[in-house]
C-alpha cells in the first residue's frame, strides 16, 4: 500500500470514530432523559399519591352482581352431573386342587388345530406349535 491509500485509510477511521462517538452521546442523553423522566414521575406520586377508594365507591362496586367476572345465567344453570367412577374389579378366586388338576390335564392335550383360511392364519399356528 501506498502512502496516499494510508493516509485515506487513516481519515476514514477516524471519520468512522466521530461518528460513533456522536452516536454514543445520542444514546446517553437519551438514557438520562428516561431516567429522569421515571425520576420526575416517581417523585410526583411521592409528593400526590392516587386518591383511595371512597367507601361510597366500594358500597357501589359491591352491589353490582352482574359484572364480567360471572357469565350471564350462572346461577340458574344446573351444576354438571357427577362423574360415575369405575366399580373396582373382584379379587380373583382363590384358586384350590380340585380347579388345578384340569388345567394340568388341559396342558397335556392341547386342542385340535382350528382350519385356517388364509396364509397368515397358517404361519400363527405354525409358530404356536414352535
């Protein structure tokens, strides 16, 4: 590089650096302007707080019922009916030797084999028997 496209180098940084500082200025003067105004706002309150409800107010507000808090009719709709749990299931039977003896006998002779119509029904049985 030359002298000359230093020199332009050198002037355009700087020129870059102003402007910069120029915005860094416009952007703490904005900042203090904020806070000075939440400032001014917050020592305004301090110095006048907002005016209580009266109880002529409060008297008011309670004998309005019907307000959006509650839907129109909600007090003539009927509540929903319960929800029916579920009857829990009987223990299973105690189980003695006289209902053991045929479930041996069961294991022993399996049932005849069921006609399949269809090839899939064939390969089950096929893995059944394996």
């Amino acid at each position: 590089m030359t002298a000359k496209q230093f020199d332009r180098l050198i002037s355009a940084t700087e020129q870059q650096n102003q402007a910069l500082d120029k915005v860094l200025q416009l952007l703490f003067s904005i900042a203090e302007s904020l806070t000075q105004e939440k400032r001014e706002k917050q020592l305004l309150l301090e110095k006048h707080p907002p005016p209580r409800q009266t109880p002529s107010e409060t008297a008011a507000q309670a004998a309005n019922i019907y307000n959006d808090n509650l839907r129109y009719g909600n007090e003539t709709e009927e509540p929903p009916p319960p929800i029916p749990q579920p009857a829990r299931p009987a223990p299973p039977p105690q189980q003695s030797v006289e209902t053991v003896a045929p479930l041996t006998q069961s294991l022993e002779n399996p049932p005849p084999p069921v006609p399949y119509t269809s090839k899939a029904e064939m390969m089950e049985q096929a893995e059944r028997k394996n």
